[in-house]
C-alpha cells in the first residue's frame, strides 16, 4: 500500500509525489491548496464550508454536516485507513484554529 496523502486548508511548502497506489484526499479547504497547485485530489472530504474553488461533477466527495464532532482532517485521515493506508503525510494541517 502506498502514501495517503491528506491536504488542508493551512499553508504548506513542497511538492506532492504521489504515485501508482497513493492517494490524495482534500480535508475541506484543501482542495483550494490542490486547486491552486494543479493537483485533483482523488476524494474530498467535509462539510465544504472552506472550499471556495468549484468542485466539478464526478470528483469522488463524502459530505458532512456541519455540526460534527471531529474535524475534516480527521475524517479524511480516517477514511484513509479505512481505505488500508497506513503510511500518511499531512500538508497544510496546522494554521488558524
């Protein structure tokens, strides 16, 4: 199994590399740092109230309310293991909350 890569909303600094059994998942607002960057994430996952990019027809997306427990990172980090992925790297992760 490969990386899971999870991308938020804060700034972040380097590259993306993913390869054939990676995977990219947008936790909200990071699928703008994405956007931004050229990358299509393979799910995006929130309640999308930090995405400010239109999020086209067909992008693999799991929706949650916005009154919630836990935070879109963790949603994302969990649906990665639940995806088989044990290896992660976190990019925009820290920042203003």
């Amino acid at each position: 199994m490969g990386i899971c890569y999870l991308v938020g909303a804060g700034d972040f600094y380097g590259q993306i590399t993913a390869e054939n059994e990676d995977i990219i998942i947008a936790a909200d607002g990071g699928y703008d740092n994405l956007v931004r960057r050229g990358i299509t994430p393979d799910i995006l996952i929130g309640d999308f109230d930090s995405v400010k990019s239109e999020i086209p027809e067909g992008l693999r997306s799991i929706r949650y309310p916005k009154e919630k427990d836990e935070t879109d990172m963790f949603l994302s980090y969990e649906a990665g293991v639940k995806l088989g992925y044990s290896e992660f790297v976190m990019l925009g992760a820290t920042g203003g909350r």
